[in-house]
C-alpha cells in the first residue's frame, strides 16, 4: 500500500469520520473504494461533480508544491 496525504478541511475530515464510523468502515478504506470506483463513474457524473465544485468555489491549487509540502513536513513535526 501507498501512502496519499490530502489538505481537507477539519470539518470535512471530521464528517467523513463519522461517516465511516456510522458504517464501520475505516476512512481509508471508505476513501479507497471511493477511488477505485472513479473510473467506473460517468462521464456525466464526473462533469456535475467538477462543475459543482467550481460553483461552490473550489479552485485547483496553483501554489507551490514544494512550499505546500515543506509547511506539512513543518507542522507534522513540530
């Protein structure tokens, strides 16, 4: 198994965990299967998905990776 580190909101992270919990699944494997269905998912669903994230105001991040991940190595081991 891989390792993925994400930058999610701690409200986000917080429902997704009460989610899993509610299901007696684990994040993880809730977020694997969430993965491994993607590419089965429509094209269709898959254009709404993107298009209402945008409307609600997501962006794709355009900021330096590097910066993004020395200041998770920074926080992670303070």
């Amino acid at each position: 198994m891989a390792k993925l580190t994400l930058n999610v909101e701690p409200e986000v992270i917080h429902a997704a965990k009460s989610y899993a919990s509610a299901h007696h699944v684990s994040l993880s494997k809730l977020v694997t299967q969430f993965l491994r269905d993607l590419p089965k998912t429509s094209p269709d669903f898959l254009t709404q998905l993107h298009e209402t994230l945008m409307q609600e105001g997501f962006q794709e991040t355009g900021d330096d990776l590097d910066a993004l991940r020395r200041h998770h190595v920074k926080r992670k081991y303070q």
